[in-house]
C-alpha cells in the first residue's frame, strides 16, 4: 500500500500497476491530505467562511472538497472570501495588506506541511499579526498506518512510505511496522524507477524491515529543526480521518504558546452533524477494501469535474488518478 | 500534496533564500535547514526548504527531470505521449 497522494499519481501516471507480476498488487491508502480531512472539519471551514469579516485563506484542492450541505467553492460563488495560496506564508501577507479583515489558514497536510505552517506561525507572532489565525487540520502517518493495521481489514503486507513527510519525520518512526505488526515498509521517491524499487526492496525483504530507498533526501532521524518546531507550535490532539474514523493521538492542535492563533478559540461556529456524501465508498478506498471502479458512482456521478467524494476531486486522491489515467474500461480514453 | 522541488541556493539574507532551478528563480525560508549554504542543492515545499540534497544526487535528479521534459515536450512521441503533457506534473524528485 503506498499512503501518498504523490505516489498514488506516480503509480497511475506511469501505469506501474500493470507492470507488477502476479501476486503482487498496489492499494492506495490515506496518503491525501485532502481526502482524509473529515466531513465535519469541511462544514466548520465552511461555516467559518460564511462569518462576514473571515477569509479563508487555504491550499487549491481543499476548495472544492464537498462538505455537508456546501463546499468552499460554493461558499466563495455565494460571496464568501476564499482564497488559494502556494506557501502558508502567503497567507502572512494577505493579513498583512488588509488587517481590518480576519485571516484563518486552513491548515490541512501531513508533517511535509505542517512545518511551513509552524514556520509561519512563528513569522506571525514576530510581525504582531493579530488577524491571523490557524484553523489546524493537520495529521500526522503514523497514526493512520497504526489504526489501518488494527482493523486488520486491508491484509497489507507492505508499505511503499511516504517520501517526504519522512524527509520530516525520519524513517524509525516506522520501526512499529515490523517491531509490533511484522510488515514492512520502504520509504520511496517519486519517479517511476523509485517506486518500482521500493517495490523490489520490499519483494527481497527476508524478514520485515524498514529501508530507505530515498536516501538522497530521507534519512532515519529526519530533520530535527522541523521536529522541534512541530514539538513547539503544535500538539497531540484526537482526529477524524475520512474512511478511518477517529484515531487517537493522530492530530496536531496549537500548542498552549501559540492558542492564541487558533481559529476555534477565535471564532464560535455550529456548523451541525456532518452528512457524508450519500453512495460514496471513499472510506473503503482511503482504508484499501476497494478500487475506485467497484464505486457504483465512479465516472457516473462522481467524474473531477463534478466530484462526490474528496478522493474524485484532489488530482492526488485515488479516484481522481484512477479516473485521469485509466479512463475505466475504455481503451479509447486510456491514455498511459 | 506534499510536493518538494529540488532547487539550488543562489544567495542569502539571514533565513531567507533566492533559490533557482531551470531559470525559475524564487525566494525561499531557510527556518528548517539553518545549516544550508549558497550553492546547496535545498528541496523546497510550499516556500520553505525542508532538506539539503547531496549536490551530485540533485544535479543528476535535475538533468532526468530534463531529460523527462524533453521527453514530454514530444521528442518521442508514441503511445505513451501524455495528452496532458502541457499541464506541468511534478514528480517532485
């Protein structure tokens, strides 16, 4: 299982899956930061976005995400402010020009992301940037890998892991993987011939292990600078995953030193129950049960340009790629 | 979403870097990789570098990204042409 939205399009972009021998098959797991965001986080950024004096201010894909009732993209069509930036530091100097307007980043993303959104935070604080705030969504791997294995349900045996969130986290924060379940895993880039040798690392593993195949960026303790900025800005919190449910331990929220940025101490919204997309299995393709054609609503309904589920609308979620690169079925439209 | 691009450090202010890759030149924050130095080959993601590359990996990954965007750009065309090769996609590195 490869749980990296990078991976999942490499994967689909150079149509690996059907270079694989028998016995060996490739399942996308939570590996899109979009994807996994929750429902219920949706409608709180939606409902921060209907307040008048809020911006959002948040990455590309997350725009069109369905909510419950709305989306941004709807919310931003009916008036809202929304806006998409490259860099979270972006976000500093849209606060900075109109500081009679309240900025909140939605903070989505893995430990890649995380540390530029601490970064920020702390360039935040050093210009005295009080209409900036953080709504944090962000997750951290290994929770997920952990919660994915108890449910037992996917009968993984090995993991392709994630490229850069470990350039962040190092590769011993695996060492769980063989240690405690006795799967392996290979940290990878993100070319063709990485992919397909992580594979083949993985294929020669005589007892399950943790290896690094990107060793030019990735090594096992990781960057320690954006550990600790990680350890300072943020902290632990409970989080709900799409398809996952709630994993303990596997969120990050502002830490006491820097509460005062956090968008829910600013701002109160009742955004109500979340209502998940009716029909759609991204759950059971976020945890591996399913590949995207065995949803009835695949390249039905659900198509990139009118998306049920979040896996159909970031061009990283398994349907999207799955969609883009193998066009179900149809040999006229497969274009890898 | 993660996303990193290898990118090459042409000069410095204190934490914040001019970067350059292929003629692209950005600024970047130095915050994670305070050891990193003009000259150093820096993967950047979402304006901040999160590692220092061994130069002669980065240079060799930044000649197959050349040599893939030749590719793209329809020296070979087949098959395998990418409709949508216009549309840049990163591999990241």
């Amino acid at each position: 299982m490869e749980v990296c939205g990078t991976h999942t399009m490499a994967i689909s972009r150079y149509g690996l899956r059907d270079l694989l021998p028998a016995g060996m098959r490739l399942v996308s797991g939570p590996g899109c930061p979009v994807c996994v965001t929750a429902v219920g986080d949706l409608d709180v950024v939606v409902a921060l976005a209907r307040l008048p004096e809020v911006t959002i201010v948040t990455f590309g894909d997350l725009v069109r995400v369905p909510s419950s009732h709305s989306s941004l993209a709807a919310e931003r069509a009916a008036g809202a402010d929304v806006r998409v930036v490259y860099a979270p530091t972006d976000a500093l100097e849209l606060a900075a020009a109109e500081p009679e307007r309240q900025f909140v980043l939605a903070g989505i993303g893995f430990e890649t992301t995380a540390p530029t959104v601490a970064g920020a935070l702390l360039m935040a604080r050093e210009r005295g940037l009080g209409n900036f705030s953080v709504l944090s969504l962000h997750k951290t791997m290994p929770g997920a890998l952990r919660a994915l294995l108890d449910a037992g349900e996917s009968r993984i045996d090995g993991f392709i892991l994630p490229g850069h969130v470990s350039v962040v986290t190092g590769s011993d924060c695996y060492r769980f993987l063989p240690g405690e379940y006795g799967v392996g895993g290979v940290v990878a880039g993100f070319t063709a011939a990485d992919v397909l040798e992580a594979l083949l690392l993985l294929a020669r593993q005589q007892e399950p292990a943790i290896e690094i195949g990107y060793r030019r960026a990735v090594t096992a303790a990781g960057n320690r600078v954006a550990q600790e900025l990680l350890a300072r800005v943020f902290a632990p919190c409970d989080a709900v995953w799409r398809g996952l449910g709630l994993i303990p331990g596997s969120g990050l929220r502002l830490s006491e030193e820097f509460r005062d940025f956090a968008a829910e101490e600013r701002f109160t919204v009742e955004p109500g129950e979340p209502v998940e997309p009716r029909g759609c299995r991204c759950g059971e393709v976020l945890r591996g049960l399913i590949d995207p054609p065995e949803c009835a609503l695949f390249g039905r309904r659900c198509t990139p340009e009118m998306p049920v589920g979040a896996c159909m609308v970031s061009s990283e979620g398994a349907c999207a790629a799955h969609f883009r690169y193998r066009a179900f079925d149809d040999p006229a439209g497969a274009d890898d | 979403m993660c996303l990193a691009i290898p990118m090459r450090i042409t000069a410095t202010d204190g934490a914040a870097a001019t970067i350059e890759a292929d003629g692209l030149v950005q600024k970047t924050s130095l915050m994670l990789v305070p050891d990193a130095r003009v000259g150093d080959y820096v993967l950047v993601h979402a304006g901040f570098a999160i590692a220092v590359l061994e130069s002669d990996d980065a240079a060799e990954r930044l000649a197959l990204f050349e040599e893939i965007a030749g590719m793209a750009a329809g020296d070979e065309p087949g098959p395998d042409t990418d409709p949508q090769a216009d549309k840049p996609y990163d591999p990241s590195i």
